[in-house]
C-alpha cells in the first residue's frame, strides 16, 4: 500500500474552503481510492473495499457512496448456510 501520508486538513464549506475541494470531490476521490479510509483500524473485516456506486438513492436521502468488502464477516457461511 506504501507509506502513509499526511493530508492538510482543508475546508469543505464556508469562508474558508477553496474552489478546487468540495463534497463532489471528497466524493469522488473516497470512490476512486477507498484505501484512503482508515477502516483497517476500525475493524478489519471492513478491510479491502471495493465501491459500487455514488449517490445511491435512499427515503433519508443519498449515499455518497456505498461500498462492500471482498472479505466475509465473522461467522457468515455464506452460500454454505444454503446447502
């Protein structure tokens, strides 16, 4: 994965925020390197995301992105509970 980076802390909104990030960018940029989320410290079963979409419709109102991971939950059986 390589080395960590320190990122600078920029302003999405308000006075402070600049042209170049917004949330679209922080969106997108989350979607195209979801490496960048600190799940592996979190919980490891949340460890190699994989995105599926951006803006996913829901009754509360959009995902900005949904993911799943390439690893099963501890104790799912998968297709296995179905045999």
């Amino acid at each position: 994965m390589g080395d960590p980076q320190l990122f600078e802390r920029v302003a999405l909104t308000g006075p402070e925020s600049r042209a170049a990030y917004s949330e679209n960018w922080l969106r997108d940029l989350l979607y195209h390197h979801p490496e960048f989320l600190p799940v592996q410290g979190i919980d490891a079963s949340f460890s190699d995301l994989v995105p599926m979409c951006r803006e996913m419709p829901t009754r509360a109102g959009p995902v900005d992105v949904v993911f799943v991971t390439t690893r099963r939950a501890p104790g799912d059986r998968g297709s296995e509970a179905l045999a």
